[in-house]
C-alpha cells in the first residue's frame, strides 16, 4: 500500500509537471504569436509611413522646381485658381510695354 501511496504521488507530480510544462509552452507560443501580430502591423504602418515621405518628397521636388522657374509658377496658379486651361497655350509680353 506504501508503494502504491508513492507511485500515486509520483504520478501526481509528474502530472502537475506536465501541465506546468504544456501551460509555459502554451504561453510561450501565444506571446510569439502575439509579437509576430505587432510586428506585422509595425510594418504596414512603416510601409505607409515610407509611401507618404516619398509623396511628399515628390511633391517638395516639384515645389522646389516649381520656384526655380517663375514662369511655370505662375502658370500652375493660375490653372488652379481656374484663370486658365491645362492646355491653354499661352503668350508672354517680352516687349515690356
């Protein structure tokens, strides 16, 4: 009976020891899963991060553009205030009267 007493407890243990091992495991696996979501979201954020920089480093290009020519400055304001059309050709006074 003593023995039987210490298998029984021995199995006890055991047992209590395999499902402290397969709940840390469980745990573990549930974290891993848990940090590869982040990350993965992390990523499509940076990824729409890095899209609009370079919209915006388009669009900067084209500003900076924009400025080094007077001309065609003026002819973007005045297509977006409606003054004229897209393919309007258009003539310049180079007399200066």
């Amino acid at each position: 009976m003593a023995a039987e007493r210490s298998a029984l407890k021995h199995k006890r243990k055991y047992l209590i020891l395999k499902l402290i091992a397969i709940a840390f495991v469980g745990y573990v696996l549930f974290t891993l899963v848990n940090y590869q979501v982040r990350i993965n979201r992390v990523k499509k954020l940076n990824q729409a991060v890095s899209d609009q920089i370079e919209e915006t480093e388009v669009v900067n290009k084209e500003l900076e553009d924009a400025l080094e020519d007077e001309e065609e400055l003026l002819r973007r304001k005045a297509e977006q205030e409606g003054y004229v059309d897209p393919n309007e050709e258009q003539y310049y006074n180079i007399a200066g009267n």
